[in-house]
C-alpha cells in the first residue's frame, strides 16, 4: 500500500468519532454496546480503503463488521468511502495494529477474521509478521468464538502456501479451497481494492475458509 502524506487526514477521522472509535479499549468484551444489538462482530485486519469491509456491511446487514488499519492516510479513505454510504449502522473502523487485538478484543467478542491480500513478507527473517503466523493465530483464537472462522483472500502464492501449512500446523480445519476463485466467482464475492487491480491483470486470486477445531 502506496503511503500518501494526507495531513488533513487526523483532524478528519478526529471529526467522525462515530465511525473511527477513538477509545476501543474501552469496549473490550462489550461490543455489542457499540452497535446497540447481540449480532455476530466480523473483523477484517488490514482493512485498506474498505471497500470489501464497506460491501460486506451492506449485503449483511444482521452482521457487525469492523474494519481495522494501521494507518492515518490509509483509513481516512474508507473513512471517506464510509461517510459517502451515509455510515451503515453496522459498520466502525479501528485505526489500530493488529497485532494488538488483545487490547480491544477478548474471547468470544468475535466470530471470523477476515485478512485480505494481507502484505506478504515474503523474506524469512520477517516471517513472524506474516498475518496467518502462528503467533497472529493464536491471538485470533484468543478473541474468537470456539469454532471462529478465519477468511483469507490473496494473489501472493508464497504467503498462501505458508498459510495453509500454517493453519495446518495449528490444527485448524479447512473447509474451502479455491486456487482460482474468480474462476468459479462465488455471487457473494465483494472485491477488496488489490483484488481488482490484481485480477484484471489476469493473476489467479487465492481464497481459503478454516476453522479453529475448539
Ligand atoms: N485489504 C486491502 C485490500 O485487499 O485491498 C488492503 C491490502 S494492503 C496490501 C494491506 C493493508 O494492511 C495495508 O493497508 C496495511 O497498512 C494494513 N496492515 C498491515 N499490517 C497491519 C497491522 N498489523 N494492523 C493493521 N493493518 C495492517
């Protein structure tokens, strides 16, 4: 993800405090207070400009989503994108790192992790950073519900091999597969921003679906 300085960026998301929650820790194992009903909470990390996030929320509307991004002039364009649809009620953003879901999330809070076209890392010294690394799973199955979901989506056939062995060691179930999703192109399918750039260059999409086994 291309970083463009956007110093309008803070005082923006600091004005729609409805949809990027400023305080998250503050809603830790009481999410539904948030959302004002006991619906299931979707996360998706590395959230992007949110169009998948944002289209998620609007063909399921009987499921919270949250979408989380680390950064400033990253989120504030699906901030953007989300003031435009006029702030589904089931929609917030998080402007946090990932790698500290424990923060503002605790067990049962969440019901599937989505991670989309996630950074690869592709070297092995930063393997740890990889958002399907044992550690990033292990902190997932901390907020899940018993049997959560994970969804992955990526072009990246290195991280997607890494992923099923990863999720494999972890003993998680697979329960779909697919080397070449816009080959079968499932009619729910919302595209993410890489996901069109990299599928109109006519590079396969990877999509896998697994389970914690407790
Ligand atoms: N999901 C989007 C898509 O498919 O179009 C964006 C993909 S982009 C390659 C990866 C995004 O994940 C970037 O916006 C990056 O800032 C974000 N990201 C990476 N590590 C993160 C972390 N630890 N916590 C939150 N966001 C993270």
């Amino acid at each position: 993800m291309r970083l463009r300085n956007k110093p309008w960026a803070t005082e923006y998301i600091e004005a729609h405090p409805d949809v990027i929650i400023p305080n998250p820790e503050d809603y830790k194992g009481k999410w539904h207070e948030v959302f004002g009903n006991p619906n299931p909470v979707h996360i998706e990390v590395g959230t992007g400009k949110g169009q998948f996030v944002l289209g998620m929320a609007k063909q399921n509307p009987d499921i919270n989503y949250i979408g989380i991004e680390l950064f400033d002039s990253v989120i504030v364009s699906a901030l953007e994108r989300v003031v435009e649809a006029e702030k589904p009620a089931n929609l917030r953003l998080l402007k946090v790192n990932g790698a500290k879901l424990q923060e503002y999330f605790t067990k049962n809070d969440v019901s599937r992790v989505y991670l989309n076209f996630s950074d690869p890392w592709p070297k092995k010294r930063h393997a740890k950073r990889r958002l399907t690394h044992e550690g990033f799973l292990k902190l997932y199955e901390s907020i899940l519900i018993d049997k959560g979901e994970i969804h992955f989506k990526t072009d990246n056939r290195g991280l997607f091999e890494y992923s099923l062995v990863s999720m494999n060691h972890y003993g998680m179930r697979l329960n779909y597969v697919s080397l070449d999703l816009h080959a079968e192109m499932p009619e729910d399918n919302i595209m993410t921003e890489y996901e069109e750039k990299f599928s109109a260059k006519g590079q396969p999409i990877y999509r896998l679906e697994c389970q914690f086994t407790a």
